[in-house]
C-alpha cells in the first residue's frame, strides 16, 4: 500500500514524563491490535448519527472510533453516551492539538480503511480544501497522504435534507457553498464520497471485499 521507511522511524519515541502532554500510542499494550481494521471518525452531525453508529457496529471488533470535539458534544444530545460506546468500540477523542492518534496510520497492519460518518458539512470542507485541523479531519488526510482509502459519509449532499434535531425533525436547504464542496471532495484522492447509509455500507462491503481479495493474494 505504501512505503514504509523501517529504518528511519520505526516506532514513535518519547521521552516526556509529564502526564499533561500527548503520548504516542504504544500498539504492543494494546493485546487485541492483531487485525487490520476501520478507522471510524465521527463528527458533530446529529443528521446520520444512529445510522452511522448502527453501521458502525456490524464491523465490530474491527472497526475504532475517532471523535471531533463537536461529536462528543452532539453524541449526549441524542442520548448516546460516551460511555455507553466504550464499552463497545474502542474511542479515541480529540484531544491533542496535534491528533496523535493519527500515528496508528503508520503501522500499515492496523488501519485498512478511514471512514468519516456522519460528516458534518464543517468537516466536508475541511477535507475538501486540505485543511486538518480536529481528529477526523487529520485522520482523513494523513490517510490520503499514506494511500489508505477513505469513505466519507457527506450529510449535506441534497438540496433539502431532513434530519432529526434533539427535539424534532426539521427541514434544512443546504447553500450551494455545502453542495460545492460536496463536489470538490470528490475529487479527493484516494477517498470516495457517499451521501446515504445505505451507500455507505455498500462502499463498506466493496472495501471489505478488496481487502479480503488482498490478504489472500499476499497469503
Ligand atoms: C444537536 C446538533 C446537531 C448538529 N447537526 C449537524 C448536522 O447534521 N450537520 C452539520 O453539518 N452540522 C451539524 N451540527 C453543527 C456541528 O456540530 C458544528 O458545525 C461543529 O463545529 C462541527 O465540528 P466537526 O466538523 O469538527 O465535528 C450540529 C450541532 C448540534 C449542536
């Protein structure tokens, strides 16, 4: 998939003693990182929320799930806890400046695949225009800089969307800047855009069976 330059960095080192500052994750404490998996990343999108997450799901175990901030603001206001999903999915959460997660992209074995679902428009344009700057956005890039493909569940992707509040349903009209970047993502590479849950799992189930055909060719 790609290069990687054992020599030059094998594994991330460091030294820092203090418990305030980020620490490079040690993929040998982790007993179950055995199989490559999905990087999940959600964003604070309550527009394709519970679809994402049930989707999410079905991959389990091997699928990890990386927040926004906004994520784990919006995730209470539809009644998901963060609580509630560690102790199904393992969660990584935004709170490094310089998302250190992102550094399990490297050991090629791990991730196979980043998915962002939902998207909220916020993170569509971010990705559209090369910006990382939150959890996902700098998974989606790194990946795309490694060539890991990536799905991106875009939520403004139609004229008029439904979508449920924490109170009710309500209509929204999404401006043509939305929809804009919603075309300029797509010609992102290495990524592939999907606007509905059930495109979303289709694209699942393609890379699912790429990466099966792969581990065969290469057994
Ligand atoms: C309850 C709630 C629901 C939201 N739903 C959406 C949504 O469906 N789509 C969207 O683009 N933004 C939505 N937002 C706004 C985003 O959370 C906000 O733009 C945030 O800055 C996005 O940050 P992120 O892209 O880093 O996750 C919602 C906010 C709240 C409080």
């Amino acid at each position: 998939m790609y290069r990687k330059l054992n020599n030059l960095a094998a594994r991330p080192t460091m030294t820092m003693t203090t418990d305030t500052r980020p620490r490079a994750y040690d993929a040998d404490a982790d007993a179950d990182a055995t199989s490559a998996r999905f990087a999940w990343a959600i964003t604070g999108s309550g527009h394709g929320l519970a679809e994402s997450l049930d989707i999410a799901a079905t991959l389990l175990p091997y699928v990890d799930l990386f927040l926004s901030r906004a994520a784990e603001e919006v995730l209470p206001l539809y009644r998901i806890e963060l609580a509630q999903l560690k102790q199904r999915f393992r969660v990584f959460r935004d709170n490094s400046a310089s998302a250190v997660p992102v550094g399990m992209l490297y050991d090629e074995t791990r991730y196979h695949t980043v998915v962002v679902a939902p998207a909220t428009s916020n993170t569509v344009a971010k990705c559209a225009f090369g910006i990382s700057d939150t959890l996902p956005t700098n998974m989606f890039a790194q990946a795309g800089k490694l060539g890991i493909p990536g799905i991106v569940f875009a939520c403004d992707t139609q004229p008029v969307v439904i979508t449920k509040s924490p109170l009710d349903w309500v209509e929204l009209r999404p401006r043509n800047i939305e929809l804009d970047n919603v075309e300029r993502l797509r010609q992102i590479d290495h990524s592939r855009v999907v606007c509905s849950p059930a495109e979303l799992r289709a694209a699942l189930d393609a890379r699912l069976a790429e990466t099966r055909m792969s581990s065969c060719a290469s057994a």
